[in-house]
C-alpha cells in the first residue's frame, strides 16, 4: 500500500468526521486532557438588527477581531462603543477581566487574546463578538489562565485548531470543537508560574532588544 495516498484507521478511531484529511492529521498527545475539562466555552454574540456601535463614549464596550492580533495583544482604544439598550440586550454575552478570547471564524481563526488588567482600567462592560469563543476556567481546573494563554499560542494548540475547523467559503471552529483540543495538565501550579515568568521575562528582554535596534537603526545617519 503507498502510504502517501493511502493510511488505515480501527473503526472505533473514527468519531464525528468522514473527511479524510481529518485523520490524516491526527497526533497523539499522551497524558493530555481535553480543554472542556478545565473550562467552560462560551460564544460570542453579533449585534441585533437595527443595533449600531457608537460613536461617542457611553460606558459600554464590543470587542471585534480587528481588535486582536497574532502576538495576543488587544487593542483597547480601538473598542467600539454600545449604547446602554443595545448592552442590555447582550449582557449575557460580557467577557470578564483574566478570560480568553479565541477566534473561531475567518482567516484568523485559533488567534487568541486575554482580556487583562488594563480592561479592568477601563472599568466598563465589555461584549465579545459573535466570531470569538471565550474560555472560563471552572473551579477545580488544574491550569492558570495565564499558563493557558500561552499554550494556546504555541504550534501543537495552533496545528490542532486547523485540523479542528470546518473548510467551507469562511473557516469555522464550532465551540465543541474548541472543547476537545487537548492540552497539558499535569504540570503543577508552581511549575506553571515558572513557566509564565520565563515567558513574560523573555517577552520583556525581545521587547527591550528590538527598540535598542531600532534606537541603532535610527543612529546610522549620525
């Protein structure tokens, strides 16, 4: 059998796709755990017909994709506005400080973002739209949000998120399908906080490196 153009499954591998694609990207993730174990997904929410953003400040925030990017970073001053009816009417669709965003439709699905304490700065309620899924960890979860967020931006999260979504005219990932990425969680709490310092400290030092090139770059002429 020419294992380029054929491969084999047990029936009892075969869940809730027929595409052949599907399996062929299939990986093996020993010890991991489906990501709906620690947290619950919930889905955004489009704004009703004859509902529109504001143009002047009212209190009341919608986070849009534009307003992510690839590097897990909001853009908050970019926040569209709602009126108070409007807010009323979405409440049950508010995202909450230290909760993961992740895109589930388009071109930038699996990008992800954490509403942080500068949201919490804002001090206004904030609605997410209907393209993104948010995660909230549930009580006896055995992982951080922050240690989450980050795997969530690494490849083995990333490649599972391609082969999770639906092909059609947009890409779509449904909530189900976030619910059964798998992720490690045998790591420890403390283990945990030592990763996330290692990744923010080395975040800080690419930070602090790229304007010490830029700051040369600009000295050239000189």
């Amino acid at each position: 059998m020419d294992e380029d153009r054929f491969f084999m499954l047990n029936r009892g591998e075969i869940t809730i796709r027929f595409d052949a694609q599907y399996y062929s990207a299939m990986e093996s993730f020993p010890g991991f755990s489906k990501l709906r174990s620690q947290v619950r997904v919930r889905g955004g929410k489009r704004l009703p017909k004859d509902h529109y953003y504001s143009e002047t400040p009212t209190g009341f925030r919608y986070i849009r994709l534009g307003d992510m990017d690839w590097n897990g970073n909001l853009n908050y001053s970019q926040f569209k506005y709602l009126d108070e009816s409007t807010y009323k009417i979405l409440k049950s669709y508010e995202i909450f400080e230290n909760e993961i965003m992740i895109a589930i439709v388009g071109a930038t699905v699996g990008k992800v973002a954490l509403l942080g304490k500068e949201k919490h700065g804002l001090n206004e309620p904030t609605i997410l739209t209907e393209n993104c899924a948010k995660l909230q960890l549930k009580s006896k979860s055995q992982i951080t949000t922050d240690f989450l967020f980050i795997l969530m931006q690494m490849d083995f999260f990333q490649r599972q998120v391609k082969r999770e979504y639906i092909q059609t005219t947009l890409p779509k990932l449904g909530l189900d399908r976030v619910g059964s990425i798998k992720i490690p969680t045998h790591y420890s709490i403390g283990e945990q906080r030592d990763f996330v310092k290692l990744y923010y400290d080395a975040k800080e030092l690419r930070k602090e490196r790229e304007n010490r090139a830029e700051e040369l770059l600009a000295s050239i002429d000189d």
